[in-house]
C-alpha cells in the first residue's frame, strides 16, 4: 500500500482531487514529451537516411550509369585501337625491314655473279694467245693487280702458276689469224681541227696520233710501252707482256695535262667510272662522237652493257682508244695492246660500245 503523506491526511478531498489531477497532468506530460523526444529522434534518423540515399542515388541514376558506361566503352576502344595501331606498325616494320634484307641479299648475289663472270670472261681473255708463256704472266698480272677477287679463284690460279712448268698452261690462239702478229707501219696524218672540239681533246688526238706512226711494238719498242706503265704510279711493271691498253690510255691523257684529273689506272673500266663521275661522258646516240673523243668499249658479252654504262660495275674486260674518225654509224680509233701493238681498229656504234669521254678545257 502506498504511503499516504501527512500532508493528504490534513489536505481536503478538494485539494486532494486538485494534487491527483496535478499528478495525472505531469506524468502525461512527461509521456508526451518523450514521445515528441523520439518522433524527433525518428524524424532525424529518416532524415540522415533519405540525405545518404539522395548522395547514392547520384551515382545510380540511369543518366549518370549510361554517361560512365559509354566513358568505359570509349576508353577501351581507344586503347584497343592503340594497341592495333602498334602491332600493325610493328608488323610493317618487321615486313620493311625483311623486304629491305631480301632486296640487297638478292642485290650482293647479282653483284657476286657479275663479278665472277667478268672474272671468268677476263681470264678467257687474257689467255687468248699464242704463247703460254704470255698467257701465264698475263694471268699473274691479273692476280698482282687485285682484277681477281674470288678467294678460291685466286688460291687455285697461284697454284697453277706456282706449280706450272715453262711452256705449259692454257693458251688459245687468236682464230683466224697465224700466232704471231704483223708489227704496225703506220704514217697517218693529224686529222683537221674541228671547232666542235674542245683544246683538249684535240692535243689527246696529235699525241695518239704520234705514237701510232712510232709503231710501238710490244717486242721492237718495249721500252716505250714501259713508260706507258710509268704513267701509273701505284704499279711497278718490268715485263711489257701484260695486258697496256689501260696504260697506254692513262700516259696519254697525263701527257695532255690531265687538267679534269682524271684517274690514271690499267683498267679502262676504271678510268670510265672516274670520268662519269666527273661527268666527262657520253653514249652513242647522245651525241656525235668527234676525233679526239676517248672510246671505252667491251671485250666480253654485253649483256651487263647498261650497269657499266652506269658505272655500277667496278670491273670488266674492256678495251679503249682515241677517235681518229668518225660518221654517224661507225669510227675508227687508235688503240693500244691490239695485236700487241698500236693500232687503228674501226668500230660500228652498236658494237659493245660504253660510251665516249670528251676531255674538258677547264
């Protein structure tokens, strides 16, 4: 039982229905207050929740989804792409890179097959004599001037030599014509000077001309063909039985002034590819050849005619003389080493003709 206080014992039942009601009042306030107290705790709770939704929903917008999924669409095509693009690159790279070997694989196997055939073509030219003699030390000018480049060709032609007994070896006869060769008796007179022609050219004619009416001769003037030699520094030749066209061309443009300094070699070949170079040539048909006009021609097939006209061959049998004569289809030049002398040969333009060096008065 609840302990009634004195004062309720004293108060009236007026005042003590006023202190009930009093009671009854404050308890359903105290309840109302806390019921406000947590309706607003819940409110607030609502409130925090449906704030973090909002900030959620952003990035669960369909917009929003459909802008990040076509950026991730973009982005991986765009490397993908970068990625295609590098490996094609790499793969055109690689195939230049391969044509680039086979073309100059096929380009060193030509020039290996050319080489061995002008190899081939000057040795079969160099023994076309009478004398095996003269064809061995023929075959050992070849070998000292370096005109032989294979190493199995130069081994096997120094053992022959080394091994070779005087009168043997390989020699062929020039056909047609006995062993031995006339020796020359020439008395021609200096052609007309031609104002066509440059100063130069026209002292290389009187000079050809004056040492073909020498009629030097291989056995009867050796001593002249020597000094043709001498016109070559880099080789030191005592035996006059090898092969002077080279030489014979070389003394006379030193004895002109060689003003265009041109080289001075014993292969034709090379002193045409100097004048190329120096753009001292021309070809049949470009222009007309005059007396005066050095010829370099080929000895041997003319299929490889184009690559020596464009200098593109560094070695080949050839032959060389000065214009003494000349018409539209064909001239007649002055040549050493033919028939083991001077001589006047004449030629038709389309007979394995290089081309023409015309000397400049610069």
């Amino acid at each position: 039982m609840t302990p009634v206080s004195s004062d309720a014992i004293d108060a009236s039942p007026e005042q003590q229905r006023w202190q009930a009601d009093l009671r009854l009042r404050e308890r359903e306030l105290d309840i109302k207050e806390r019921a406000a107290a947590q309706e607003a705790a819940q409110k607030t709770r609502e409130f925090e929740a449906k704030l973090a939704d909002q900030k959620w929903a952003r990035w669960t917008n369909p917009l929003v989804l459909a802008v990040f999924a076509a950026a991730l669409a973009a982005l991986g095509n765009a490397w993908l792409a970068y990625v295609n693009g590098e490996a094609q690159r790499a793969l055109e790279l690689t195939r230049s890179q391969e044509q680039i070997k086979l073309e100059r694989e096929k380009a060193e196997g030509q020039l290996r097959i050319e080489n061995s055939k002008a190899e081939a073509a000057r040795i079969l030219e160099v023994i076309k004599t009478a004398d095996p003699e003269k064809a061995a030390v023929n075959l050992a000018f070849l070998l000292d001037a370096g005109l032989i480049a294979d190493d199995a060709r130069k081994a096997a032609l120094k053992t022959f030599l080394d091994n070779r007994k005087p009168g043997e070896g390989p020699s062929i006869p020039p056909t047609g014509a006995a062993a031995t060769f006339s020796r020359p008796n020439y008395n021609l007179p200096i052609p007309p000077e031609n104002p066509s022609q440059t100063k130069a050219a026209t002292r290389l004619l009187g000079l050809a001309v004056a040492e073909i009416n020498r009629n030097v001769d291989e056995e009867a003037t050796a001593e002249r063909v020597l000094q043709y030699w001498r016109a070559i520094p880099s080789i030191n030749v005592t035996n006059t039985r090898m092969p002077w066209s080279g030489a014979f061309l070389s003394w006379l443009i030193r004895e002109t002034g060689n003003n265009d300094n041109l080289a001075m070699a014993p292969a034709n070949i090379a002193i045409w590819r100097d004048a190329l170079a120096k753009k001292l040539t021309f070809i049949p048909n470009e222009k007309q050849a005059l007396p005066g006009d050095i010829v370099i021609f080929l000895r041997a097939s003319a299929e490889n005619l184009e690559d020596v006209r464009a200098g593109k061959v560094l070695s080949v049998p050839s032959g060389a003389g000065i214009v003494y004569s000349s018409s539209p289809d064909k001239f007649s030049a002055i040549e050493g080493n033919v028939g083991n002398a001077i001589r006047l040969h004449e030629h038709l333009m389309t007979e394995k003709i290089v081309g023409f060096i015309r000397l400049s008065d610069r």
